[in-house]
C-alpha cells in the first residue's frame, strides 16, 4: 500500500491491485497507512489540516487540529512503535494518543513553524525536528524540552533521515554546498558528504538497514548512494528520469526503494543488492483452512522455495490483500459471522518477486449462537402485591418453591 499527496490534485493511494484511487481533495500534502491497520489513513492539506478514514478511503473525516496552522507542507508522523500515537509540528510538535481525536504539546514553541519531523524507528523517545535550519532533538519523547544541535553547514534543512536500526546515526540535506551531513552520535559531531555529488540541491534523505550503512539522497536530477564501504556517492538511475526527488522510502520487506518526484510521479526500484534476483519464488500448496469459528479461520499451507529464501507470505481475503505472515500458517480475524470467503496466499523474496497464487480455500464462518434463558419463570409478570396499606414489613417465599404466593411475616 502506498499513499502520497500532489498539490492541487488531493491525495491518492495505491494498491496491490496496481490502480490508484483517490481519497482525499485539496492540496496533497503528507500522508501515511497505519502501520497495522491498512483500512486507516491519514492525509492532510495545506497549512496542516488534518484528515482519517477508516474503511480504506471510501470516506473521510476531518481530525481535530492543535492549536494555529502547519507550514504549506506540515511535518504529519505515526510512531513507529505505539498503535494510534501520531504527531503533528506546528510551532510546537503535538501528540496524539487516540489517533488524532485531542492533541497535547510535546515541545517548546519554536516560533516559525516547522519544517521537518522524524521518530527514530528503534526508539520513539529520540526525535529530530527542523525549523528553517535550525535542528533539534529529543531523547526523552519531549517531557523535557527540546535541545539545539549544531555543527552541520546551511541556512535550511532539506530533509532528515535516521538510521533503522541506530537513532544515533542520523543524516541532513541541508542547502549548503556540502550537501549533506552525516552524524554517527546524535548530532554532536558531523561529517560533510559531498565528495563526488554533483552541485544540485539535496531534497532527500532514506537509510536502507545493511551492515554498511548505505545511504541514499534524491537531488534535482537523480538518486545517488553511499555506505561504509565506499569512498564515492553511486549513481543510482535505474531507468528513472531525470526528475526532482522530493521523497525518499523504503519497503525493507519488499526490498524496494520508492521515490517521490515533482511533476513525474511515484517510482519504484529494486534495493541494489536485490536488483539482480529476477527469479520468484515457487507458488505456495496444498493451502487449507481449520479452526472455523464465528470471526476467526486459521489458514495453512506447504512453505515455498527461493534462490535467496522466502522472505514472507502475502494473504488475499476474496483476491484483496489483506495482511503478510513470515511464515506458512496466519490466522485471519475480524471475519463477519455466518459468511463465506475465499482465501490465496502467494510468496515473495527479498527482490520483490512474487510467487504465483496457491489454490484458493473456501470457508463460511460460524453462525451465531443464540443466548437463551435457562431459569424456571414461565410467566410474567407476578401479580403478588406486597404494597398492602398499613402493612409494610418482612416477606418470606414459602418452603414450597412456589415462584408466587409470598406471606408476610409476624
């Protein structure tokens, strides 16, 4: 699933089914899928408006906004760790931790708004922000304000890129000549890359997680690498044209470098390492499903091969992709009662390569149980009146079990 925002033409998701569709109006601005739930989106429009849906686009809802507004394009993050936790910069970074129903502060106020937002995805105590080319940071999750890192060249931060697996290791495309700066200790000291880059502005910044460290900048014209083991950026066309890149991802299960352009488009290519593995792997067997209760199937399958190893399995729920499993078996929940479906599943590598689709397995969840009352009341309502004028007091239900015919005491 992917999602991105053009100005004046809305924003668009695109699926496993190789159609875009469009979601949401106005000016495209960021966007994201939660991370595990792919019905929910968010999107938002100029200035920092903010915008969900939760049935996979087919309609939206404006979320509640912190105080002011957002810059034209406003940083808009989820937390890579806790469900329904999501952030917004403003002047202020602010936090939601209902997916976007109320916002508190998480920041000083920086004044102009800002620019740039990043969570480390290993730890979501350490952020970086930007305002103008000013960079800031927390370790802490902003319960204490923010501090001002230094020591890198520019008057504006182009983008923000943290490392995977390190929050220490972080990289700016600022608009100094230099181009980019490397930090390897949160932002104490700074290395500046330039080396071989050709004299175009620096808009985009992604780390692939390999031993190397490689690192990856979209400029005006191209994409360009580098890692630990190189002394010089590569260029990494790969029949991509010659466009501005504005945004940079990477999908590390499909092994798949995506790049936003101005004007061109989204685009997608194999990672280098994998772009030479052209071979699928072979198409999953014998899938069957068990376990069949109201709102739950269990599903398995015989694993498949691969010439580098079967990185996961895709699950197709009535041929829409609904979720992926590392291993040969998943069980699907949130199932309707009383309901037939269908289920495939195919594999795919670490290239991106796609196995065929396995033979697809049928089940009708469970009907509902009706509740039913066990006691011994036949009739209703008594008729037992204990309101008698004057003689108010105790009660006693005879020994005879009778439901009825209470007496009152002495």
């Amino acid at each position: 699933m992917l999602v991105g925002g053009a100005q004046d033409n809305g924003s668009s998701f695109y699926n496993t089914s190789g159609q875009w569709f469009d979601w949401l109006g106005a000016d495209g601005m960021e966007g994201f899928v939660d991370k595990n739930n792919n019905d929910i989106f968010y999107g938002t429009s100029q200035n920092g408006t903010l915008y969900k849906s939760t049935n996979g686009g087919a309609s939206r809802f404006n979320l509640s906004t912190p105080p002011g507004t957002g810059n034209w394009v406003t940083p808009f993050e989820q937390d890579p760790v806790d469900q329904d936790v999501i952030y917004v910069g403003y002047d202020e970074v602010y936090k939601s931790i209902n997916g976007g129903s109320s916002w508190s502060a998480i920041s000083q106020d920086f004044g102009p708004n800002m620019d740039y937002l990043k969570i480390a995805p290993s730890n979501n105590q350490v952020m970086y922000g930007s305002v103008d080319g000013s960079l800031y940071k927390t370790i802490d999750g902003g319960a204490t304000n923010w501090s001002s890192l230094t020591g890198y060249g520019g008057t504006f931060i182009n983008d923000i890129a943290i490392h995977p697996t390190d929050p220490n290791r972080i990289a700016v495309a600022t608009n100094s000549s230099d181009k980019v700066f490397i930090s390897t200790d949160g932002g104490v000291n700074w290395t500046a890359m330039r080396l071989n880059l050709p004299n175009y502005t620096a808009y985009a910044l992604v780390w692939e997680n390999t031993a190397d460290n490689r690192l990856f900048i979209g400029m005006n014209y191209g994409i360009y690498y580098i890692d630990d083991n190189l002394t010089q950026w590569q260029v990494y066309a790969n029949n991509l044209p010659n466009v501005r890149i504005y945004e940079l991802e990477i999908n590390a299960t499909k092994g798949t470098l995506y790049a936003a352009t101005y004007g061109r488009g989204a685009w997608r290519s194999l990672l280098p390492d994998l772009a030479s593995d052209t071979q699928a792997p072979t198409t999953p067997t014998n899938l069957v499903a068990s376990n069949i209760m109201q709102t739950t199937v269990d599903l398995a399958w015989d694993a498949s091969t691969d010439n580098t190893g079967v990185t996961g399995y895709e699950i197709f729920q009535d041929a829409v992709s609904i979720a992926t499993a590392p291993s040969n078996s998943f069980t699907v929940t949130g199932l309707t009662p009383s309901t037939a479906y269908d289920f495939t599943v195919r594999a795919f590598d670490a290239a991106g390569n796609d196995s065929g689709f396995s033979n697809t397995a049928s089940a009708t969840t469970l009907v509902p149980v009706p509740v039913t009352c066990s006691n011994t009341i036949t009739t209703a309502p008594y008729n037992e009146s204990f309101e008698i004028f004057g003689n108010l007091g105790f009660w006693t239900q005879p020994a005879s079990g009778d439901d009825g015919d209470w007496v009152q005491d002495n």
